[in-house]
C-alpha cells in the first residue's frame, strides 16, 4: 500500500518524508490557497521533496482550459500527477493526456459508476472521498469496497484506487484492509498512525531496565 501526504505545506512534507513512509503527495486548490504561496513555484518544491507523484489539480473546468494548464503544470517536474475532476470535461483530458503518457488523478469521485467512467478514461488514480461522504451520512469505505470488486473484475483497468479525504487512522487501516492500493492522508493522520501508548510505555520500560544494567553497546 503507497502512503501520500494531502497538504501543500512544503515543512510538514519535508518532515514527514524524511521518515522514507511518504510515497507521494497530493494537493488541491484549498490546500495551495491556505499556504499563501505561488502554485508553480511550490509545487516544483514539493516535486523535489518526494520522488513520487505529485497531483497539482487544474482550475479551469473547460477541456482546451484544461489541456492548457496541465501541460503547464507538467513542465514544473517529470513527477507531477495531473489532477482533473470528474467532470465529463475533465474525463475527456484525462483519456487525451493519458493517451500521450501523462499520469492522471481524477478527483471529487463520490460514485461507484464515476470510478468505472474514472477507468475507463485511462485514469492513473481515481479518488473517491471517504470523509466527505461520512460527513453527510453516507459510508465512505463502502464506496472502497464497490469499487476495488469492480476494478477486480477487469483486469484491463490500471487505475489505482486512491482513498481521499481521510480523516483519521482508521479510515487507512480500513482501506488497506480492503486492499486500496493509495491512501493519502493530512499530516496529522500519518502521525496518529504512528502512536500508540503500549509502544511508548513499553520502550520506557525497557531504556529503565537497560539502564540499570550501566552497559553501553557502543
Ligand atoms: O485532496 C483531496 C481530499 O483528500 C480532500 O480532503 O479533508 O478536504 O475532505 P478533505
């Protein structure tokens, strides 16, 4: 299972990769607007910081808007992942920049039928929502389960099931669970992932035992 960071925040990306559990990252225009910096010149760092993909999300919602800026966006690195929505206009960028190579994200998918249609344009990702669905009462990892069986039953699909909007370690516990090939997750979740207290508790314990011993390994 690939491990990405969602956030846009050049520092907790720096950490965090630096614990070699980060794969790649992606970002949205919320998450480039709260930094308050320029999406070219960030998004080159970010592409530095993690050898994996990185989705940068275009803002025009008309497919030659599109088609522009995304091939602005892929000459800022050879790591840049084009993240378009699940718009009819976004599906025909997606088929026409995959079609020459590009990597592609489609995006906002709430829907098992937006994921087959997410495939079937030559997606790399597709990111079904889990959190936002949760939020208004709906299951969110059930969409998961629908479409990994989906995807299962044609193996001349490659899109990757990337499992969005995650809010907490158990959405990515669940996730890899049913066998979802990315999660990407806030900074904050990655964390979470790492903690527990019987850990912490029980190296305590041993460093007091060790201790007592007066020994040195090196
Ligand atoms: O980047 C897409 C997605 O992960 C956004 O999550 O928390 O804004 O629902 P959230």
């Amino acid at each position: 299972m690939k491990f990405f960071l969602d956030s846009a925040d050049l520092a907790e990306i720096a950490e965090l990769a630096s614990t070699g559990l980060v794969d790649g990252v992606t970002t949205n225009p919320s998450l480039v607007a709260r930094t308050g910096k320029p999406f070219l010149a960030l998004l080159e760092e970010i592409c530095r910081l993690v050898p994996g993909p990185v989705s940068a999300e275009v803002t025009a919602t008309d497919l030659q808007g599109m088609l522009r800026e995304a091939a602005r966006l892929l000459e800022v690195a050879p790591n840049v992942c084009i993240k378009l929505p699940l718009t009819r206009e976004g599906l025909q960028a997606c088929r026409a920049l995959s079609d020459r190579g590009a990597k592609v994200n489609i995006t906002l998918c709430f829907s098992p039928a937006q994921a087959i249609l997410a495939a079937k344009a030559g997606a790399s990702f597709v990111s079904p929502f889990v959190g936002r669905l949760d939020d208004v009462g709906h299951d969110g990892m059930q969409l998961i389960a629908d479409i990994l069986t989906i995807y299962r039953n044609y193996p001349s699909f490659r899109t990757e099931v990337l499992v969005a909007s995650v809010r907490h370690p158990r959405h990515v516990v669940e996730a890899a669970r049913l066998g979802a090939h990315v999660a990407t997750m806030p900074p904050a979740v990655l964390r979470q992932l790492l903690r527990h207290p019987l850990t912490d508790k029980g190296l305590e314990g041993f460093l007091a035992d060790w201790a007592k011993t007066g020994q040195r390994i090196t």
